[in-house]
C-alpha cells in the first residue's frame, strides 16, 4: 500500500513544502493538495517548489475540476513539471466542488469530466488530441506521462471513474462504503472491457494519532468532524438527485438528514462551524483515530478490500506528529504486514 498526505496551501507556501519535504522523510508516496484558488494559494506554483526539494514524491491536486482552469493550460502545467522534474505528478480530477461554488458556480457535467480527462491525458503523454475542432498537440514535450484520477461518490461518477480513470479517489474512511464503491468502479470497468486490475484504488480521510482515552478521543473527534461536514456535502447533491431511496449505502443518507447548511469560509477546517450534525459515529467510521495499533488495523481492512492507497488529511493540529508516528510505526509495521501475507 501507497501512503499519501493531503495538505492545505495556507500561507506562508514554504510552510507546505516543508510538510511535504517532512512527508518524504517519513516514508509517504504522495503529496496532494486542496485545489481551490481563492480559498488557499495557487497549487501549481507551489508543486513547482516541492518537486525542487525532494526527490521522490509524486504530486497533485485532490481534486481540480474541469471548470476553473482551462484544459489545456492544465496539461501544459502537468507535462512542463514533469519534464522538469521527471514524471513525478498525478491529475486527481473531479466536477468541483469549494473552487466553483465560492463562484456562485455549479459542479460540471460528468460529459465534461470525462472529456476533460481525455483532453489532459493525451496532451500530458506528449500525444495529439482533438479539442474544440483543432488538432493539438505539445511540440516541446518529450518524456512526459500521467494519469488521471477520478474522485466521486454518486452512481454515474462512479461509473465514468471506472469507465475513463486511470485511478478512483475516494474520500471517506468508511470500510463498508469504500468496499461497496470499489465494486461499483470496478463493475464499470469490466463492463467497458477495461481490466479493473489497472484502476489504482485510492482512499483520502483524516487520521489523527493519539491515546485511547475519552479525553484524547473527544479531542481527536473535535480535530476531525470537519470532514464528515465535507463528504455531507458531496452526498446532499446525491440524495437531491437520487432520492433517500437510491441504491446508495445507507450510513451517507442517514447522517445528513441534520444537516442544515454549509461555509465554505471553514472547508476542510478543523473549527467548521457548520458540522454540529456530525455524530461521533460518522467521525469514528470516516476517518482513522486512535493508538498506532488501531491505525494499521483499519489500514489493514482497507488493504483488503483493494485499496492501494491512504491518504492522510493533515487538516488538524497534529500534523508534523502525525507524519512522524506514520512514518517511523504505522507506515512500516503495515508493509510489513502485506509483505508477510505475500
């Protein structure tokens, strides 16, 4: 199993790229970041710097979206980084979310998503595409390759992740849901007759390090509910569409029936102030809390049912801990968990 780490590009942008040098130390494959550009700094720019600093890591945006950035311009960044830097990114794309809606904009279409996948893919692996009725093509690159990575959570995303993705983002720690969305992308795939083996399976939540106790649970559940607020989110636009009777697992629809609102001022925050609908539940089962014993055992449950990789959200205020006891306990006891198995 891959390991990841999510990050926020508040300011100062040095900040982040120390995180991410930090994450490289402790053993993590990938550093992802938020990608909404009035909210926090620029991404890209900042990708730049940390593919300076390290050596290893494999960057990108969880998530862009087909919106806010033309497609073109999009591959441009992907495949000048890489020839810069070696094939070291990752496009995590999805209909958007934070970057359109503080517009007063809407999530694209699926249609778009997945001709925006096409138009990036083929442009950033240095081949020629079709697009607005003009041939194009990147005469300058040479070695670039990369893929793309679908984030979804409703029926017809799922379907176009495991139809056109090179890999499907996830985002929600939950066992059961996780194994139920994985088999609905990899149905999709097979029935495209594309092998479902080739998809990479990544899963993103929090995870917070700390003592079995009531106190550090009531601390680590305060750290965290935020993202239970998030994913809510993403699944009121399901259940509007769908209807509460949608073949859709139960635990999403249930939980949001409280949900009221949602400020996008305090997205992915720690002190969201609009996620008092969150039980300890949700929290518990979407995110991974607890002893570094109970950390590999979910990670353990999540391996098993296909995943190939766990991104860390590092939106709390243990980060450089939590990079730390991943890095020098859970990262290793776990491949060496997989490698016993093998």
């Amino acid at each position: 199993m891959d390991f990841g780490v999510v990050l926020q590009t508040n300011p100062p942008a040095w900040r982040t790229v120390g995180l991410a040098k930090q994450a490289e130390e402790h053993g993590f494959d990938y550093v992802w970041t938020f990608d909404s550009h009035l909210l926090w700094q620029e991404p890209y720019v900042i990708y730049s710097a940390i593919l300076a600093e390290t050596r290893r890591v494999i960057v990108g945006p969880m998530v862009t979206n087909p919106a806010t950035r033309d497609w073109t311009v999009t591959a441009s960044v992907y495949a000048t980084l890489n020839e810069m830097y070696g094939n070291r990114t990752v496009c995590g794309i999805g209909r958007g979310d934070s970057a359109v809606r503080v517009l007063n904009g809407a999530p694209t279409t699926l249609k778009q998503v997945r001709e925006a996948t096409h138009v990036i893919r083929e442009l950033a692996n240095c081949r020629a595409v079709e697009h607005n009725g003009s041939k194009l093509q990147f005469p300058w690159a040479r070695t670039s390759a990369l893929e793309v990575w679908i984030a979804a959570y409703g029926p017809l995303a799922l379907k176009t992740a495991g139809e056109v993705g090179d890999g499907f983002i996830l985002q929600v720690g939950d066992i059961d849901v996780a194994k139920w969305m994985i088999e609905q992308v990899r149905t999709a795939a097979s029935n495209a007759g594309r092998d479902p083996e080739k998809i990479t399976f990544c899963v993103a939540a929090p995870a917070y390090v700390g003592e079995d106790t009531p106190e550090s649970w009531q601390h680590m559940r305060a750290q965290t509910r935020w993202f239970g607020g998030m994913v809510g989110n993403h699944i009121a636009d399901i259940v509007a569409k769908y209807g509460e009777d949608a073949d859709f697992p139960e635990v999403l629809i249930d939980y949001i029936k409280g949900r009221t609102d949602y400020d996008y001022n305090t997205h992915g925050k720690a002190d969201n102030d609009h996620v008092d609908f969150v039980p300890d539940e949700i929290v518990d089962r979407f995110c991974i809390l607890g002893t570094p014993e109970q950390h590999i055992a979910k990670l353990v449950e999540l391996k098993a049912i296909g995943v190939d990789q766990f991104a860390v959200y590092l939106q709390h205020d243990n980060k450089e801990e939590t990079l730390r006891v991943y890095g020098e306990s859970i990262i290793p006891q776990l491949r060496e968990h997989v490698t016993a198995k093998a």
